[in-house]
C-alpha cells in the first residue's frame, strides 16, 4: 500500500482506538495473547489469563494479516520493494539478488543451514523479540502509540530501537557479510 495511503490510515486509527475504547496501538502484545492462547506450555511469560485482556487483541491480530492480505491483493508488492539506498548497501555486501521483498539469498529456508543465515534470521529474530519484550512493547507501539500520548519510555524505547538497527547495519551487517 502506498504510503500516503496507509500513514493517514494508520495515524488515524490510533487516536479511534484510543478514543473509542482506551486501546493502543501495537502488535507484540497481541502476540503474546496468541502465543499464550495457543500453546502457553511451561514458559512462564505466556502462562497467564490472557482471556482478562479480551480477545479484542487477538480480533485486532487477525484484522492485521486479514488487512495485510487485502492490501497485498489490491496494491501488489510493487510499492514494497527494497529501496535504492538499502540496495546499494547490500549490493556492497555481496547481496546481489533482489526479486522479491527480501533478499532472496539471505532470506530462505537454505540459508538457515549457513552461519550467515543462522546469525540475520535466528540470533536476529531472538533480538528483536527480546527487545521487544524488555521495552515493554513493539516499534509500532512504542513509536505510533507511545510517541503520540507524550509517552517518555517510549521516546527511550524508540531512540534504543533506531540506535540498535543502526549499530547491527554498519557495524554488526559488514562482520557477518564476510
């Protein structure tokens, strides 16, 4: 979806959801309801009465992907493509295919079995939700929520999340890409 479709759409709906029923904007909460609802198992973070929340947050989930796939329908993947800059960097990187939404030879059941892969796609997916969970909320909540309401953990949150992406791109991307 282009972006000066889905930024308006976004920017309104979180002062509606705030309005209509106190509710913020954000998806890994809504996560974890459904980690929780599904399989809490013996982890301790998703065994809780995740039906006191309301099962809005797994509606909200479920509104996502469905909206996700609609817009994917209806706008294509043209607009989502990798950006110029982000291009050149990889391609610096060695990164030389770039036919869909990710780079195909980084992002790919195969790569799993490589260092490479393991590092950007394992040890990165654990950061990123590590992160999450210890700031207490995702980028989108933290800096479409979070950032509206004057939230100043959120201003922290948000600051650490773009400082830790930049570090990973020209510190940590060029180490791993040897």
């Amino acid at each position: 979806m282009p972006w000066y479709i889905a930024g308006p759409l976004i920017g309104l709906f979180v002062p509606a959801l705030l309005l209509l029923d106190n509710r913020v904007f954000g998806i890994s909460s809504n996560l974890r309801h459904l980690c929780a609802a599904i399989a809490p198992g013996r982890v301790e973070f998703f065994r809780y009465d995740w039906k006191s929340a309301g099962v809005w947050n797994l509606a909200f989930l479920a509104g996502v992907f469905a909206g996700g796939v609609i817009a994917g329908h209806l706008f294509g993947a043209s607009d989502a493509a990798i950006g110029a800059d982000a291009r050149a960097t990889l391609t610096g990187l060695g990164v030389t295919d770039f036919s869909g939404l990710a780079p195909a030879e980084i992002f790919n059941w195969s790569s799993l079995l490589t260092v490479r892969g393991f590092i950007l796609i394992v040890v990165g997916g654990f950061l990123v939700g590590f992160g999450s969970s210890y700031a207490g909320g995702c980028t989108s909540g933290h800096a479409i929520s979070g950032l509206a309401v004057f939230d100043r953990a959120s201003l922290l949150a948000v600051v650490a999340f773009f400082a830790g992406g930049l570090l990973c791109t020209y510190f940590i991307l060029p180490v791993v890409f040897r």
